[in-house]
C-alpha cells in the first residue's frame, strides 16, 4: 500500500530511503535556497506523494517519494504566468513507430530522471519547508530556483529547456506536431517524440546513437531504457514481422481501479440505505484469456451530492473504457475488441 501522508510513510524504511534520495537529489539540482521570507511574500505548501513504480508485469521496480509544491495556491501574474506545454499526439506515436518498423530502423527509448527540475525558473517563488525538514532558525522558507513537480508552470518550463537542448543539438522542430524533432545530416537520421519525460527515439545510425544520448546525458540526468517496450500505457514487442502492441498493464490497473470504487460505492449505499440498483455489478473475471467487466448502468440516489459523486466516478471509468478499446459508445456498452487478443464485453444498459 501507498502511503497517504508523511506520517505514515516515515514508519517505513522503504519510503525513508526514497524522501532522503529526493532530497538530496533537489539539493545537488540546485532547486532552492534556504533563506528567511521577504516582508509582504507568502510561501506556497508543499506535500509528499509517493508511489509504487511497477514493471509492465505488475512486480514492483522501486519506491518512490516525489516532493510536490502546492501550485494550486499560486497567483497568476505574481509567482507564474504561462503554463501550456505541449505534449506528442498518438497519431504522430503510431506514424513514427510505423515508419521505423517500414525502414528497420532502431527505437529506443529514454527518461529523464526529475525531469521538472531541470526547468529554469524565471518568477520569485517561495515554499514552506517540506514535512521533516528542520533549520536551526525559525521562519526561514524556500525560495526556488528551478522548477518543482506540482509549480504551475513546471511543465512548460520543463519543454522549454528540453527544446532548446535539441536545437542547439541540429534538431528541428515538426511543425506538425512541435512535440517531434527531427534531426538529418548526410546519411544519419535522428527523430525525437517527447511526452513530458517520456522519449522515443529512433535513427538509422547507432554510432550517431551513442554520441546523441552522451550528450543528453550531459544536459540532463536520463535513463537509457534501451529497445522501446513500454510507452504511455502500452507494451510495445519488436519482432521480425513488425511490432505488436498491447495495453494489458493499462487494462488490468483499470479493471483494479474499477473494482474498488464498485465495491466502495456498494458499500457506501448500504450503509447509507440510499438509492438502488437497476443491473447488477460484477467485478471483472479473466479467464481463458478472456477479460469479462460488467458495469452499473445505473443507480438512482436520493442526494444531490451522492449523484454528483457516482456521475464524476462513473464518467471517468467510460472515458477510460473507450480509450482501451479505441470505441466511444453513445446509448450502451456492448463492445467487443480484439485488442491484446482478448475480448472485452461490457453489459447492454437496462434502462434509457
């Protein structure tokens, strides 16, 4: 289990060793200076989340603290001002994997460790002390140097400099889709798909290769994950006839996910007495290679706020069905896919 608050996690060993490796990684990044608040400047908060990284088969890679600031407090126009950044389309992700495969061109792909912190900031931002950190005088706050997870503008910030990076490499950028740099130089050819921290890489030179990743290397803290296997929720298997792609991590977090907040909103009705049901809710089965989710089609309840709740929660698992099965549904849910070589079926709704 994930801890929810600091309190909880310090009782760990595991998730101490992760909040020291963060700190000490802000530290060496240079992310702040510890120093006492300007009169008239007020600090935003800041929070531990923390999360188990897993593998595409579900074992666990490793534990993870991530210190976030608690951007939601910040001022448009005194401590942040634009915050859009871009990020790759699928369609240029399938178009891309679909030209290398066409070309036998090597895919690799990359990770920026901390990669928000990477970004330069440009605004006077202060934060309070994070939970377990203490300095011999009182009073005194954080002012920020560079970009923290959870700051507004730390994912613009982030793509900025990582632009800037591969244009001064020789990469131009897509006017397609500015998420997609292209780098050619006599025969060598390099492509580049950013999602956040997320890369993919692909070039017909694996000497030209190497020499790219050094130099990212230089810039910025990356991880080579090698061969791409795993990107924005899908498994990605090379063979000789192409690639294969699957989201059965994806699809099973789901089917978890949904499980839980079945069984939750089950529990809250009982124990509030509230509302009934129309179809029965049965959690998702697989068997036979065969994944089977049925879903409340519907649920009356007596408060506003109840149903307000249920309609957040039952959107969101729709919204998310129709990404894993690429269909959007308009009157009932009777799918069937071949994606992953399974089938997904999901119960017609019983009522208008």
């Amino acid at each position: 289990m994930e801890p929810r608050t600091y309190s909880e996690a310090i009782k760990d060993p595991r998730w101490r060793l992760a909040m020291t490796e963060e700190i000490r990684a802000l530290e060496d990044n240079g992310t702040w200076v510890v120093q006492s608040l300007p009169p008239g400047k007020k600090p935003i908060g800041c929070k531990w989340v923390f999360k188990i990284k897993r593998r595409a088969d579900g074992t666990v890679e490793r534990y993870k603290a991530r210190l976030v600031a608690k951007g939601f407090t910040q001022i448009e126009g005194v401590d942040f001002h634009e915050t859009f950044a871009l990020v790759a389309k699928l369609v240029t992700v399938r178009c891309l994997l679909t030209i290398a495969v066409a070309k036998n061109w090597e895919i690799h792909q990359l990770d920026v460790n901390n990669a928000f912190l990477h970004g330069d900031l440009d605004e006077e931002v202060y934060m309070s002390l994070s939970p377990g950190f203490r300095t011999p005088h009182t009073g005194q706050v954080c002012q920020l140097r560079k970009s923290l997870y959870g700051l507004r503008q730390a994912s613009r910030n982030w793509y900025s400099k990582f632009a800037n990076a591969l244009i001064q490499y020789g990469f131009q950028q897509s006017e397609a889709d500015y998420s997609l740099f292209t780098f050619s130089r006599d025969s060598v050819f390099l492509a580049v798909l950013v999602y956040v921290d997320d890369m993919i890489l692909v070039t017909n030179d694996s000497a030209s290769c190497v020499q790219f990743k050094n130099y990212l290397h230089q810039c910025f803290r990356i991880k080579d994950l090698g061969p791409l296997s795993y990107f924005l929720g899908i498994e990605i298997i090379r063979s000789g006839s192409g690639l294969f792609l699957n989201q059965r991590k994806y699809t099973m977090v789901f089917s978890l996910r949904l499980v839980c907040w079945a069984l939750g909103l089950l529990t809250f009705l009982w124990n509030n007495n509230i509302g009934y049901l129309r179809t029965v809710v049965i959690p998702f089965l697989i068997r036979d290679g065969i994944v089977v989710l049925l879903v409340i089609s519907y649920i009356s309840l007596s408060t506003d706020r109840s149903s307000a709740i249920l309609s957040t929660s039952y959107h969101s698992s729709y919204r998310t069905l129709a990404k894993v099965t690429g269909t959007l549904p308009s009157e009932y849910f009777a799918i069937s896919s071949n994606l992953l070589d399974k089938e997904f079926f999901f119960v017609q709704l019983l009522c208008p």
